[in-house]
C-alpha cells in the first residue's frame, strides 16, 4: 500500500518558516512591549486587548448610514 509523505517528516527544512509565535513576539517588539510574557499573558485573559493591538475597535462608524 503507497502512502502519502508526511509533509514536513522527509524535509524538515521545508517547514514554513519563521513559525507564527515568531511573528507575534516580533509585532510586540516593534509596538513597543518591554516584558513579552506579561503582555502575552494578559493579552490571553483579555482578548478584547490584542484587537487593538490590530487595530480593530468597537466603534462603528456610523457616517454616511
């Protein structure tokens, strides 16, 4: 029976790099957090946080409706 290769077993340098917590800790750098762990610890408790960081907010714009 053939089987498929696992994509990333036979070419490990294959892997899509840098992985996505690279990417995150480097946005926080660039935006300015000093203590990377801190800010990931309470962008987890509090979500509603990192949307800023995104540059999403809440408030709708109502200009135009």
């Amino acid at each position: 029976m053939l089987r498929a290769p696992r994509p990333f077993a036979l070419a490990p340098h294959l892997a899509p790099w840098p992985p996505p917590a690279n990417l995150a800790i480097g946005t926080l750098k660039i935006l300015g957090a000093d203590n990377i762990a801190k800010t990931t610890r309470t962008i987890r408790d509090e979500p509603e946080r990192a949307l800023a960081i995104l540059g999403i907010t809440n408030n709708p714009d109502t200009h135009g409706t």
